[in-house]
C-alpha cells in the first residue's frame, strides 16, 4: 500500500527535496496538511506504528544521501511520526521534534524564447532506487544521508573506498583527478589540516601543500557519487 509519512524541517530543506523527489517512487510532496513522504510498504505493516517509522526512517536517510550529492546546502528533514494509508486510516508514533534557523538560495531557470523552460523530471526516485539491486549504493546513501552528526571525513572516506571497490581506476573515467583524491585523502587522513576530525593521530612525511576544507570534501565527494550513480543507470539502460 501507498502510505503518507508527515514531514518535519525547514521550509528551504523541504522545498528542495519536493524539487528533487516531486514525482515518481519514492516521492516527496506536499498538501493542505505540509509535506510528507510518499512510500510504499506491506498492508500489513501499517498497524505496526514501530515497523512504520523504521521503513520511512530507512528510505529518508537515503534520499538524504541522494540530496546531498545534488545540493550541497540542503540539510536533514525529519519524520513527525503521522502516517495514513490510502483510505484515510491514521497511524501516530510519538517523536521528538527540532528546528533551525537557515537561508536557501532559489533554484535558478532557464528562459527560452522569453519563456520559462519546463522543470527537468525531478532526479532523485531514480537515485533511490538504485539502492534497491546496488548494496553498494544504499550503504553509500546510508553514509552520506546520516542525519547527525553530518558525514565527516571517516564516513567521506569510507565513499571513497567504497566507490574504488565498485569501479576501480575510475580516475580514468575523468569523474575526478588523481590531484583532486590526493587532496582529499591528505586533508582526510592527516590530523595537522582536519585536526580531531582525521582518520589519523599520527602520519609519518611532510604536511601536504594543497589541502581541502571538510565541506568542500563533501562537494567532491558529492560530485563524484552523482557521477557514479549517472553511469550505473546508464549502464542498466544499455
């Protein structure tokens, strides 16, 4: 059955993930109620208020991971523990709740002709659903879509390994530069750029000329995981 899982978040965070999920399975949306989750789960799993949280808690950290490969701005939402079915049926789980203060900057469209252009078909569904036949695609979502703490340089890294094993040498594709990994991997590993943060206490060699920040690996790294999850639904396509 299809099923409603009520949204809590910023208002920004909300809107880019109806952009990015606004049609297709899993999808996010919203009506006169605000924003839910759109799933689908077993008939028989509604009456479980635990099983219901636990299959929408899942499938949201994913579409985190999938977010933030796409917009690098866009933070965590939340379930409010609401859930209905089709018929109208209701289920509650009480949670905790929390709010932030953000700023978000407005997708930008394309004017053709002095028309705008019609919206691309919104990109994450296919994303998710990748995760469905890749393991190695839902544990890298499950990593990137941690809600808090936010991916650090242990679980970018672990990305970063897990994307080697799927394709190696895939520096030769021109996803990324071999310069740019070893900017990442030296930033990520040596305590003297990351401080508490790095892989390691201690390294022996001198510091590395050219480093990076933590949210400009998680640009990289982003960017890289888009890359790979293009040329897999490609590589399903042929």
């Amino acid at each position: 059955m299809l099923i409603k899982a009520r949204l809590n978040g910023h208002e920004f965070d909300l809107l880019t993930l109806a952009e990015l999920f606004g049609e297709g399975d899993p999808a996010v949306a919203t009506d006169n109620e605000g924003y839910y989750l759109r799933l689908s789960v077993p008939d028989e799993l509604f009456g479980d208020g635990g099983g219901l949280h636990n299959a929408a808690s899942v499938l949201l950290r994913r579409i985190h991971g999938v977010a933030r490969t796409l917009s690098s701005d866009v933070r965590p939402v939340g379930l409010s523990g609401r859930f209905s079915d089709e018929t109208g049926r209701h289920h509650q789980v009480v949670l905790a709740d929390s709010a932030q203060v953000r700023a978000r900057a407005n997708p930008v469209r394309v004017s053709v002709g002095g028309e705008q252009a019609p919206a691309p078909p919104a990109p994450g569904p296919g994303y998710v659903q990748l995760a469905q036949t890749h393991p190695d695609v839902a544990e890298v979502l499950d990593l990137l879509g941690n809600a808090d703490p936010a991916p650090d340089w242990s679980d970018l890294y672990k990305v970063h390994e897990i994307l080697l094993a799927s394709v190696p040498g895939f520096y030769q594709r021109g996803w990324v530069t071999r310069d740019q990994i070893s900017m990442f991997t030296a930033s990520a590993n040596r305590r003297e750029v990351s401080g508490d943060l790095a892989r390691h206490a201690r390294l022996k060699g001198d510091p590395p000329r050219r480093t990076m920040t933590l949210g400009e690996a998680r640009q990289l790294i982003g960017a890289l995981v888009r890359r790979w999850l293009d040329w897999l639904r490609e590589s399903s396509n042929a």
